[in-house]
C-alpha cells in the first residue's frame, strides 16, 4: 500500500511539475494534472489538501533535487582538487556538462516560475521560494570564502553579489536555453561566469 501512495504521490508531481512548467500554476488546473497522471480525485485528494498544499510540496521536490545535484558534483569537484578556486571551477564545469547533456531542451525553473506568480501562494511557499535562493547564494558564498582565504581579487567585490551572479547566469541561461531550444546557450553562460572567475582570482595568491 505504502509503495503504491508513494508511487501515485510522485507521479502526481512529476506531472504537476511538468505542465506547471509548460502553462504557469494558474493556468494548470488540478483535472489536468490528473487527467495526465491518469489518477483520480481521491488520489489527488489522498496526497494533497488543495493547490496550495501541492505547490508546498513541488517547491520542496525541487529544491531538494537541487540540493542533491550541487551536493553531488561539490564532492566530485573536491575529490579532483584540494584548492577552493579550482574545486568551484571544476564544479562549474561539470555542471555545464550536465546541463548541455540534457536529452531536451531545458523544461525550465519552478522556483523562477513559481517567482513571477507569487500572489498565487501563500507566505509558507513564498517562504520555501526566497529559501531556495538563497540556498544558492549560501553555496557559492561559502565556496567563495574559502578561495578569499588563498587568492586576491583582482578587483574589489561582494561575495554575495558574485555569488548571486551564479543565480541570475543559470536563470538567464535557462530562458536563452527555452528560446533557442538549445541546452549550449545555459552551458555557454556558466562557462562564462567560470571564466570571469578565473580572471578576478587565478595566479593572485595572497602573500605567505
């Protein structure tokens, strides 16, 4: 029993993900959610109070997917260098990999979407969207101290401001990536902010 909720729960939000994507959380409505999932509504009504608790639960989905996949390519890009600088170059690179090996075209950020329809969300999920970005900043930030501990800038800057860019090149990526239909376009522009990265920090080490 638990395997099939489990199952039915998952489906429901891969679902919901994919057409929220496609048409907003507007204009996704719940009969079409399910009609795609090929469940009924007591199986959504199983899962899920309404609406607003299922946007709750896509927002956490997605974060913790990202969450695991930045966790997971930090402790590659650790295991190949001991030095912070190279270790979030190497991360950008395999994530720039990542991205360009998608299969498709880059479906697009819930949290970006769910962004451009906050009035549609109550404070919780309002909340969870504000978190999932500065989860981003948090990493990045924190990367970005430890490579201050070894390298000189070249140029004055806020660490939170160059860790917000990873955030604005991913998103802006995305969008090119939707418009072109091509994955090159959010693979170019990490690569970009690794190079620029490169240029403030590579061959400045701070005096011993």
């Amino acid at each position: 029993m638990s395997v099939r909720s489990n199952s039915s729960r998952d489906r429901l939000l891969q679902t919901a993900e994919s057409l929220i994507l496609q048409q907003g959380f507007a204009g996704t409505s719940i009969d079409h959610i399910l009609e795609k999932a090929a469940l009924t509504k007591g199986g959504f009504f199983y899962h899920f109070k309404g609406k607003a608790e299922l946007a709750k639960a896509l927002v956490q989905r997605y974060l913790e997917g990202d969450s695991q996949i930045f966790d997971g390519l930090f402790v590659r890009a650790r295991s190949l260098s001991e030095d912070p600088l190279h270790q979030l170059l190497i991360f950008l690179n395999l994530f720039a990999e990542m991205m360009n090996d998608l299969e498709e075209t880059h479906p697009g950020c819930l949290v970006a979407g769910f962004t451009y329809e906050t009035q549609q969300f109550d404070d919780e999920v309002r909340a969870l969207i504000k978190q999932g970005v500065l989860s981003w900043r948090e990493m990045i930030t924190a990367q970005l101290a430890a490579i201050d501990e070894v390298y000189l800038p070249r140029q004055e800057t806020q660490r939170e401001t160059l860790a917000d860019m990873f955030t604005a090149i991913v998103e802006g990526g995305i969008i090119l990536s939707r418009i072109f239909q091509s994955n090159d376009r959010i693979r170019d522009q990490i690569l970009l902010y690794r190079d620029y990265l490169r240029l403030l920090y590579e061959n400045n080490l701070k005096p011993v």
